[in-house]
C-alpha cells in the first residue's frame, strides 16, 4: 500500500480545499463542494470564499441567503455552518442524534428528567405561526411549562438540536451586524428535511463520506468522524468502500480516497492564503499534521485566522482600520515576505471595499 508523507498528503487537502488554484466556480457551487463553510463568525465565510475563489463578490454569497439557495444552520460537530439548502435538508437528520447528544453533553444535568419529544413538539407549536425568534424568546416560553433546567439549557437544546433551524437573514450578510434570529429549516425553505433512513440503510451516511473525501481526502475514519462529529459512519464506510482507494500516512493509518481525486505532485508550489477564523481546511480533521504544526493546533480552535506559507500555517492575521496584521510563527525568507504582503494587500483590498491594501507583518 502506498505511503503518502505529509507534504503529499498537504497538497492534496489544497486543492481539494480549493486554496491551491483559485477556482472558477459559482459561490454555491463551491460552498457545496467544500460541504458546507464554518460560520459561527457571520464574515469569515466571505474571506473563504474570496481566498478560494476567482471574482468572488460579497453580494453573490448575500444574494444566496437571501434567496434561501444557502442557509446558516447547526450542522456537523454542533456548530454552526452555511450549507446549502438541499445539503441541509439531505443531512440534517443524520446529524439529529449527535446534535441531541451534545447539547446533552453540555447541560445533561439540568435537562435531566426532561421529556425531549415533549419538548420539540412544544417548540414546533410555538413557531408555528412562522415568526422568527431569538433563543431567549424561544426558551423564555417554553420556561413556565419547563422551569427547572433554565433558559440557556432550554434555547440550546430547542434551537441547536431538537427543531432544525435557520439564522435568518440579515445576520450573515455582508458587512452587517444582527442578532440571531431563527425559524424552523422548513419554514424557511418551504421543504421539509429528509426523513431518517430505514433501519439498516445509511444513504446520507454514504453520501457524507464520498463529499467528504472529494473535499478533504485522502483522510481517516477517525478525520472523517472529526470533521462532522458523527460516530456511526464505520457501516456507511464500509458500504462504499469498493468505490474507494487506500493508501498510509506515515504514522501508518490507513486513509482511504476517491480513486480519481487530484492528489498533485508534492512539489506543485503553494501560494499564500490567507484563512478565516476556524476554517475546515484546519479543522476538517483529526490529524491536522498534514497543514498546522502541533506547536501551533491551539490555534484552530481559539478562532485566530491562519495564514498559509507554502500550504502549512505560518502566521495568523487580523485587520483593523483597513491595514491587515501578520503575526509570523516562524522566520520568512525575503521572498515569503513579499508573497505574504502582496497577498495580505489584495485581501486588505477585499476587506475595506478598495479603500485600503495597507499590510503589517511582524
């Protein structure tokens, strides 16, 4: 079995992510390629999409969420991701169980006793008559029927789990500031989600690992079971194995792959990326070796936004006032410096609306 070491294995996940060649892709296409953008943080998908794409403009991704062909919605490892609507629709009930089963595993104490059937029929009937509302409204009326596991327990488990859910528009929109509001996903799309498989099938499962690897392989089970949080895949795996190819990481793990994905020559050059705070491209894996140091894996998860030097994380970057700050994790050659700057220019462009392509690097 073929070995594949980590700059392979790095060169890969590019251009699969996208961040080797800009792509000519449509916004919705490429959010459907990625399986869905991270977006706890409403901007940071535009800077994913700018970093990934060719000609991207604010307003195409707006001009999706408005027109509901995108949505915001709590989806893979419980967080919150803009997905396409039919990828909402099709997932969502696959996720159901661990989306029930983490909010449990954050407030399990003050939601114990407490009939969940129950209390999603009471949600539904409450947002029955299509208004949006915020978690604290929701929880805040359901609190008299339910008063002992308190409000945040009661809107996190109504709103992350038990009804799936929209973010309405405005919040999400390009340079706008707005609070939560939400509405069941089938209100919002006019469809309902795709109802839970029969007993012993899994076609979701199986169309999860096939759009996973297509955006994220060669990887793992255990890569796939971190990118989307769901435990029950080894059966969905198994079914579309014969479709599939296999090679080895250098710690041995067997990572399987879509026979005919890019897998580019490990000497292809990279060029600098600039990434958005939890981006997938980091995030989407167990062993994030193939792209961050362990040194720097703390930063995935605290939300600093990553810059990319020949395809690993070098830096981090924030903006302020229309100036972009680069903050090295290790030295730069005169040449990384002028790509880290030239690069940092035109995403300070992107930032400030042409106003600005002022760069800091430390």
């Amino acid at each position: 079995m073929t070995t594949l070491d980590t700059r392979a294995l790095n060169r890969a996940a590019l251009a699969r992510q996208l961040l080797l060649d800009r792509a000519e892709l449509p916004p919705l296409d490429a959010v459907a390629h990625l399986c869905g953008l991270q977006a706890q943080e409403p901007q940071e998908p535009f800077t994913g999409l700018w970093s990934r794409l060719r000609g991207f403009a604010p307003a195409d991704l707006d001009g999706l969420l408005t027109g509901r062909r995108v949505v915001r919605t709590h989806l893979m490892r419980r967080t919150v991701h803009l997905v396409t609507a039919d990828d909402a629709l099709a997932w969502r009930a696959r996720h159901d169980a661990m989306l029930r089963q983490r909010v449990l595993g954050t407030y399990r104490r003050e939601l114990e006793g407490v009939d969940l059937d129950a209390l999603a029929a009471a949600v539904r009937a409450l947002l029955a008559d299509g208004e949006p509302r915020t978690m604290t409204g929701i929880a805040g009326a359901l609190a008299d029927r339910w008063p002992t596991p308190g409000r945040r327990a009661l809107g996190e488990m109504a709103v992350a789990a038990l009804v799936p859910m929209v973010q309405l528009p405005p919040r999400g929109l390009w340079r706008v500031r707005s609070g939560v509001r939400n509405r069941p996903l089938a209100h919002w799309l006019g469809r309902e989600p795709l109802p839970p498989s029969p007993q012993g099938t899994d076609p979701a499962g199986e169309a999860l690992v096939l759009r996973y690897l297509a955006a994220y392989g060669p990887a793992a089970s255990a890569d796939l079971r971190a990118w989307c949080g769901l435990a029950g895949l080894p059966a969905a795996v198994a079914a579309v194995r014969d479709r599939l190819v296999a090679f080895r990481d250098e710690r041995g793990r067997e990572l399987l792959d879509l026979p005919d994905a890019p897998r580019p020559d490990p000497d292809t050059p990279a060029p600098v990326r600039f990434l958005p705070a939890f981006d997938n491209a980091v995030l989407g894996y167990q062993d994030r070796g193939r792209i961050i140091d362990d040194a720097h894996r703390g930063l995935s998860v605290r939300g600093a936004r990553m810059v990319l030097v020949d395809g690993r994380v070098a830096g981090t970057w924030t903006v302020d006032a229309g100036t972009v700050d680069v903050g090295p994790l290790r030295g730069f050659s005169r040449a990384e410096r002028t790509a880290v700057r030239e690069e940092g220019g035109r995403l300070a462009l992107f930032l400030s609306d042409g106003d600005s392509d002022r760069v800091r690097l430390g």
